[in-house]
C-alpha cells in the first residue's frame, strides 16, 4: 500500500466544535487533559472543579499552564460557568495615619494624667 494509500484509508475524525471551541486531537497532551476532565466529571456526576483536573493532569507530567488552559477551554465548550461565592464582608476603612498619630498621642497623655493624678 502506498503512502497516498494509507492517508485516504485512515479518515479524519471530524472536528468537534462547540461555543467557539474545537476539541483537541486525539493523542495529545491538550486531549489528555479533556479526557482527566471528562472522567473526573463522569466519576463526580457534575462538572468537575479546576484543582483536581489540574493536580492530575501536573502528575502525568503535563505542563500546569496547558491543563490550566485546557480546562479554561473544555469549560467553555461545555458551557461550565463557575457559581460566584458569596461576597465577602467588606472590611472597615482604615483610619489614616494621622488620625493614628492623634489617638496615640493622646493615649499617651492620658497615662500620664493618670499617672499624675495617682
């Protein structure tokens, strides 16, 4: 069989595209790490969170930003849209410095008032 042969014999698979996304090709580093997704996210029954995709993919030897990457991109072919947390408190403004400089000031005038008085 000759080289033209066997390309015309092995057919593509087609492009899979989604929300502007295509799907790697099968065996590759990028597929690998859509494959740890798809599995955790069948093993889980939901759509899997970044960490364990990620540790997973990182053990397998796959560069962190290319598993990160690839699960930003299966999360967008799937449509995955992470559940904002809840806001948190917002913290009290701090006093300027200024301020600080006064109340320590007079702090330490009242010490020594007391101090006087006893």
């Amino acid at each position: 069989m000759t080289e033209e042969a066997k390309t015309e014999a092995v057919e593509k698979a087609p492009k899979v595209e989604q929300n502007d996304v295509s799907r790697p090709k099968v065996g590759t580093a990028t597929e690998r790490v859509w494959a740890i997704a798809d599995a955790l996210s069948t093993a889980a029954g939901k759509a899997v969170e970044r960490k364990p995709v990620l540790d997973a993919a990182v053990a397998e030897g796959i560069n962190p930003a290319t598993a990160a990457t690839q699960y930003g991109r299966w999360c967008k072919f799937f449509g995955v849209v992470k559940t904002p947390a809840a806001p948190k408190e917002p913290k009290a403004p701090k006093a300027p410095k200024a301020a600080k400089a006064k109340a320590a000031a007079e702090s330490d005038v009242s010490v020594e008032e007391e101090q006087a008085s006893a």
